[in-house]
C-alpha cells in the first residue's frame, strides 16, 4: 500500500475518531479508504447514469 499524506480539519477529525471509538471501523486508514471506495462507486455510477440519460435523450431526440 502507498501512505498519501492529507490534512483534515480538526472537526472531521474529531467526527472520525467517534465512529471508529463506536467500533465502525477499527482505525483511521480503514475509515479512509472506505471513504474513498464510497466516493469512487458514488462517481462512477453518476456518470454512468448522466451518460444513460444522454443517450436516452438522443435516443429519442436525435440530439443531447
């Protein structure tokens, strides 16, 4: 694995290390990198779905 530095304000931070105090994740490199897999399959299915929509609009109107 590759350690990418970050700064995170102190607020998230605080918010982070709840959950993972709750037993949500068992540390803060887990916490990241499930953010960062939520937000990559967020992005991808949006753009996935704004592409779908503008092939349905050409589909039916011959233009985007």
């Amino acid at each position: 694995m590759e350690a990418i530095p970050a700064k995170i304000t102190p607020l998230l931070l605080q918010e982070m290390d709840e959950i993972i105090e709750e037993g949500w994740y068992a540390n803060r490199s887990e916490f990241i990198r499930d953010a960062v897999r939520e937000t990559i399959r967020r992005l991808k299915a949006e753009r996935l779905e704004a592409a779908v929509k503008s092939d349905v609009k050409w589909g039916l109107y011959g233009k985007d």
